[in-house]
C-alpha cells in the first residue's frame, strides 16, 4: 500500500496505526491496546512492526546492523519526545544500505506473531546510487512478490517522484486534510506544545496556518517560507504585467527538492482560501467566488505535480488560471 498526500497531514502514523491493528491479537477490536501485540506496537518496540525513514548517511564504514542500530536510536528519540518530530533534513534519505536492511527484514520470519509489518515513510527518498541496481530489484522484487507473511506500508508527499516501477505495484491511498478540530487537539498536546516555538502566533493562526495538515507547524520556519512564496504567486497573478507572471513561474524550479514546489502549492491553498474568506466577509461575492474556484485550479496542480510535471511549466499554467479568476 501507498498513503499519499500532502506533507505533514499524518501519513506515517496512520502507516503505524494499521500495522498495530495488524499484529493485534484482538481480531474483534483491533487494535485492541491491551494485548501483547498492541503493548509492544504502542512503543515501537515490537519486534515485527519495522519503521524505516530517511536518516543521515552515517560516516565511516558501516554495514546493514549499524544501520538497524542507526533507525531504532532514532525511533527511540522520537517516541521520548512524544512521537513528534521534524520533517527529514535534505541531507536525509533512504540510502542503499538501508533498502539492504529493510529487504533483509522482509525475509526474515516474525517474531512473536503471525505476521510482520514493514513501514516505509518518505519512500520518494530512497536514494539512487552507482552500483545500486541490486538493491533497487531486491526492493521491486519485494512489492512484487512480498511473503505471505508481511505487510508493506508506503508512505509519500512527492508520489510522483517515485519510480514507475514502484507505482506499479503498490494500491495508493489519498490521505485528506485532517479535520480542524483534531488539529487544535494536536496542538494542546503537551509532547507538541514542548516543541513548537509559537512566538506571537495565537492558536487560531496555528490552525490556519496548518491547512489542514498538522505536522507542517512541526517545521514553522519551512513552512512559513512556503506561505511568503505562495503570496508572491497570487500577487503576481493580479499583476497585469506578464513577464512579473513569467519570472515568478521560472523562480519555482530554484527551489531545489520538488518537495518544496509541493509545500508552496499546500501554502497556496492555504492563502487562496484566506483571500475567499476575506471577501466573503467584505460581501464581495465576485472575489470569494473567484478565490474559491482558483482553489480548485491549484488541487488539480498538485495531481500532475505528483505525476512530476515540471515546476516552471505548471506554474505558469496555473499562474494564468489564477490571474482570470482573482485578478
């Protein structure tokens, strides 16, 4: 299976969450939170519930146990703090070694149940290298023909960056916004609140600024800089000036991973739907009607950015639909 949707909206833990339904031993209410299976899952620390992310590349020379060593001290800092975390830096992927290790996992029988779960978060960072096509047709191989036994859980932002090969073989499931009210419970999490530097930003800002997507406040700063950049898109939409329109569509492949073409689209979203209820509030009907149909326009952007459109080209289109509905 492949969870995909936007940054931050909770992939990963819903990845976690049914693999605990999977090794429950509860088979009527699962998971149950009281069984063996469930104890063990609920700290990550059952042996066949497997979480693997992007990680730094580690120095030196190390083999497939320094990098199962490597995941499970990161596991066990992000459960001490709560199971909140950051989103990976650049310099984090799934490098070969680890496919190595996570292949290897998928072999091995289960430990203590029936059956082994393998979750996989941020898939489109599995790292390609010289010399990796071994490792790369062990993991096809694995989607292909996984054992019996064991249940493998994708999870991406950027599906589009996934090999076709990948696609192929695994059943997608979108991942929608999370509702508001469970993004303000998120926030009174005294395991979120211990991380989040707020600032002057009140909780009703937070919300807004989430989009539907909690695990963005997570990385503020990031995302911030997506909100600045996708303002600067509905302005230049509302310029009559064309080549402003041109220059801020060229600007978009110089912001390196794709990622962060993802989170600017996630940010303008975010603003288009500010701008409608700004209008709507002044009774402008005209401008509320028109943000909310750009809106529209900027959801099927997203889909042919997950099918790796180039960013430059996608938004000037989108600058152009833009510009006839709010400018």
């Amino acid at each position: 299976m492949l969870l995909e949707g936007a940054r931050g909206v909770g992939k990963q833990q819903i990845a976690l969450w049914l693999g605990r339904m999977l090794l429950c031993e509860n088979a009527d209410r699962a998971p149950c939170e009281e069984c063996r299976s469930c104890r063990f899952a609920a700290t990550l620390t059952h042996p066949d519930l497997h979480w693997f992310f992007p990680r730094p590349r580690l120095k030196g020379d190390f083999d497939v146990e320094d990098v199962r060593e490597d995941i499970a001290e990161a596991i066990a800092e992000r459960m001490a703090a709560g199971g909140v975390y950051e989103t990976p830096g650049g310099d984090e992927a799934i490098f070969i070694t680890t496919t190595h290790a996570l292949v290897q996992t998928a072999a091995l029988s289960p430990a203590i149940g029936r059956r082994k779960v393998l979750v996989v978060g941020d898939a489109h960072r599995m790292a390609s290298q010289e010399g990796s096509e071994q490792a790369a047709n062990a993991f096809l191989k694995l989607l292909e023909e996984p054992p019996a036994d064991t249940t493998i859980i994708l999870t991406s932002s950027e599906p589009g960056a996934l090999l076709p090969t990948i696609r192929s073989r695994v059943v997608a499931v979108r991942v929608g916004p999370v509702a508001e009210e469970d993004v303000r419970d998120f926030l009174a999490d005294p395991a979120v609140a211990a991380i989040v530097d707020a600032g002057n930003v009140s909780t009703e800002e937070m919300i807004e600024l989430a989009g539907g997507a909690p695990g963005r406040i997570i990385s503020l700063e990031s995302w911030n800089a997506s909100l600045i950049q996708a303002r600067r898109i509905v302005e230049a939409a509302t310029s009559p000036d064309r080549a402003v329109r041109m220059r801020v569509a060229l600007l978009q492949g110089s912001f390196g991973a794709r990622g962060k073409f993802s989170d600017v689209l996630d940010a303008l979203t975010v603003v288009l739907h500010e701008r409608a209820r700004s209008a709507a509030r002044s009774g402008n009907a005209k401008t509320a009607s028109g943000a909310a149909r750009a809106v529209e326009a900027v959801e099927r952007a997203k889909e042919l950015a997950y099918g790796n459109v180039s960013p430059q080209l996608l938004s000037a289109s989108l600058l152009q639909q833009i510009a006839g509905l709010v400018g």
